[in-house]
C-alpha cells in the first residue's frame, strides 16, 4: 500500500469525522436510553438500528455517489493513482469510517446484554446476528455503490438494503433455533446461529472483494 493509498484512506477518516462521531454519540446515546424500561428499550433499539442504517448509507451517498455526480473524483484520479489504488482506497476508507460507528454501537448493545438484568442473556446470539447483518448489508451497499453509476439503480440500491434490514429481522427472529432461546438466562449457540453467521459472512466476504475485481479493473470509473 503506497502512501498516497494511506493518505486517501486518512482522509476518508478526515472528511467523515462528523458522521462517525455523530453515529458513535447517537448508537451509544440509543443503548443508554434502552435501559430506561419497556418502552424506552423499543425505542433505543429503533433509534440504534436507525443509526446504523443511517451511518451506511450516509458513508456511500457522500462517499461516493456526491464525488461521482460532482466530479470531483477527476483530481483524484489526477494523482499518481492508479484506478485499482483508488478503488482501494475508497472502500477500506469508508469500510475504517463505518466500522467506528458500527463497532461502538454493537459493543454498546452487546454490554446492554450481558449487564443489564432486565435483558436476558440469550438475546445476545440474535444481536451478533443482526449486527454481523448490518455489517453485511453496509459491504454491500459499498459494492453496489462502487458499480452502480445512474440515480435511480442507486435509489434503489439503498431501498432494497434499507427493506432488507426488515426482512432480516422477520426472518431469523422466528427462527426455532433462535426465538425458542431469546429469553433464556444464558445465550446458546447453535447450528442456527451459526448456519446465519456463516450466510452473512459470505455475504461480507463476496461483496467486499468484488470492487477490487470489478470496478478496480474499469478505465472509466468516472
């Protein structure tokens, strides 16, 4: 990795300060307001996945759609950059700016887990779960953001991943394996857990690497 690539990556971490603070206050504000009794728990836990959704797409919109429609994206590639480089730059970049949110946040609900009497342990596996989802569904808004170039395919891209979240949630959360140990004192891990993790990170893995395959490779990236 050269030190213009080191220097990108930095300053993906400069101009998103603001959302990564941001995002890390708010997710970490969500979990504290969760502990406040049944209502406030519904409440911190839409407020926390709202955050994270919102970091998300927030990191692709400005990270590389705004720098495609505006152009700007022609200095960069001015420097003695190649498009494979940029390409790498960008998404450890922004992956490096989600990440703080999304590991201040998940840290966040996992201690409200595990510390709080009033929550069960055995929610603990569901909450890896949806949080390796989120994970998941940033990489591949990433990827989606990286190859899609028109308005409405990314409009759409964010839709979809938005509903997905849902989807996720109606899915999983009813499993046997998993809803049949929710409110247990003790978190189990079983072969459906494990079953989903190993889903969402092929999910993560594919769609992280993919830019460096696809886009990376084309000459008109703008």
């Amino acid at each position: 990795m050269n030190i213009v690539v080191r220097k990108l990556i930095a300053k993906e971490l400069h101009v998103n300060r603001w959302f990564i603070a941001g995002g890390v206050i708010a997710g970490v504000a969500a979990v504290l307001v969760a502990t406040l009794g049944k209502a406030a728990f519904n409440i911190g836990s839409l407020v926390w996945l709202t955050t994270i959704i919102a970091a998300g797409v927030m990191f692709a919109i400005y990270g590389v759609w705004i720098e495609r429609k505006e152009h700007s994206l022609q200095f960069v590639l001015s420097l003695p950059l190649s498009t494979a480089q940029y390409v790498q730059a960008k998404v450890l970049g922004l992956f490096a700016s989600f990440l703080i949110v999304w590991s201040a946040a998940s840290g966040a609900a996992l201690l409200l887990v595990f510390w709080s009497s009033a929550v069960p342990d055995g929610l603990a596996p569901y909450v890896v779960l949806l949080c390796m989802f989120m994970l998941a569904n940033f990489s591949l808004v990433i990827c989606g953001a990286m190859h899609v170039r028109s308005e409405a395919m990314s409009s759409a891209l964010i839709v979809v991943t938005n509903m997905g979240v849902s989807i996720f949630m109606f899915t999983v959360g009813p499993m046997p394996g998993i809803q049949q140990h929710i409110w247990s004192a003790r978190p189990v891990w079983n072969a459906t857990f494990w079953t989903v993790l190993g889903c969402e990170l092929a999910v993560l893995l594919i769609t992280f690497i993919l830019p460096f395959f696809f886009a990376a490779r084309r000459r008109d990236f703008l």
